[in-house]
C-alpha cells in the first residue's frame, strides 16, 4: 500500500467546473492530495496522483431545529379512558405551522417532549401525525379513530412513556422526553409535508386512562433534522 503524506500547508484551489477539461484535470491544480473548490457548483475534488480532479463528499453537520405548539383542553375536568382521544377544545388536530423546511420537504423526528399544565399526570401518550388536518377524529374523550380513507394525510406515530412529576410541592407539570438519558428508545420518524404546505399536524391519544383537570394545556416539543 501506498501512502502520501498531505501536509497541513499543502494548498487548496479556487475553480469553475468549466476549468476542469475532458481528460479531468485542470490548469494550475499540480499540487498531488490538494483539495478543489468548484464555486459554481459547490463541488470538492481532490487532486490524484496523475493531477486528474477525482471529486469527492465532504462530511456535513446534522443540523437540526425546535418547533413547538401548544393547545387547551377541555374547560372542566374531563374523564378519559385508555385509547380515547385528548384534544384541544373544539375538537379536531393541533397545527405546528412552519414545521417543514420547505413545501413538500422530508425532516426527521428525532425527539419528542410532551409536557401539561397539572402534576400527577402519568398516562403513557401516543402522537399521531398528519400532513392535513383533513381526517376523521373522534370527539375529546370518545375512542381514538384510525380510518382507511385517511391514510394520505397519516404520517407516522409514537408512543412516549409515562409522564412524570416533580416532588415538590408547589409542582404543576407533568412532562416525558425522548431526550431523557433513561430513555432506551428514540424516534427516527421520516415525514413529508403537502406540496403546498410546511405544517404539521398533530393529535393526542392517551393509552391510560386519566382525569384531567379544567383547562389543562398541553404543548407538544419536536426536534427534528
């Protein structure tokens, strides 16, 4: 095996892709295991051994964002059983706008927060996500609804832990994180938004049966890439 120390002040090239000739190299690029810069197309290429521009892909940094909403519960106390549909007042699902990057983009979930306004919450929460807010729901407290004729707007869901309190005493929260280091399992959710859209929607379906209290809020974190 051969190898070819690069040095660290070894020099790197300014280019067009128009610079580079049909046989692959490029006027003025001599120096073997130097990198090029194609400006017009963003492109990296590396200088071989017989100055021909071989190009190559750089590895990138995952960036990610934070988008959040919000919404308020029923205005009196409210008995849920399990499976049953937790929704905001009026019904219907919870639109984060602008969640996508772009109409018709792809992101991933990567992590999920739930949190609510009340402590002594421990229901174990399933989300539901859609493109569109187009789908048949049942009403707040009725059995969760998974139609057929909906499958369009379905994107993916996951079920988080069980919700926990802080022990003091002046606590009003109850929240459960994907985030948490305890936590054995993280979400790799692929979704697509409308070709005309960048929201996301959401729902809420407990799987334990629960009472909430009177205008409860909940606010449902993702961070996506």
């Amino acid at each position: 095996m051969t190898y070819l120390y690069i040095p660290a002040n070894a020099p790197s090239y300014q280019i067009l892709s128009s610079d580079i000739g049909s046989a692959g190299s490029a006027v003025g690029c001599t120096y073997t295991g130097a990198m090029a810069l194609a400006t017009d197309t963003g492109k990296w290429y590396r200088v071989l051994d017989d100055l021909i521009l071989q190009e190559v892909i750089l590895p990138t940094k995952e960036q990610g964002y934070i988008v959040s909403a919000s919404f308020l519960g029923n205005g009196a106390e409210m008995a849920y059983h399990a499976n049953s549909a937790v929704l905001k007042q009026g019904n219907g699902l919870v639109e984060i706008p602008n969640a996508f990057r772009g109409n018709g983009s792809t992101e991933y979930i990567k992590d999920i927060t739930l949190i609510t306004s009340a402590s002594g919450i421990t229901i174990s929460p399933r989300i539901h996500f859609y493109s569109a807010s187009d789908v048949t729901l049942a009403v707040d407290s009725g059995s969760w609804i998974s139609l057929y004729n909906d499958e369009a707007s379905m994107l993916d869901y996951y079920t988080l832990g069980a919700l926990t309190s802080s022990a003091g005493s002046s606590t009003n929260m109850s929240m459960v994180s994907t985030i948490d280091s305890a936590s054995l399992t993280h979400p790799n959710l692929l979704i697509q938004s409308r070709p005309n859209s960048r929201s996301l929607f959401f729902g809420l379906e407990t799987r334990t049966a629960f009472t909430s209290t009177a205008s409860q809020i909940w606010k449902l974190k993702l961070y996506l890439t």
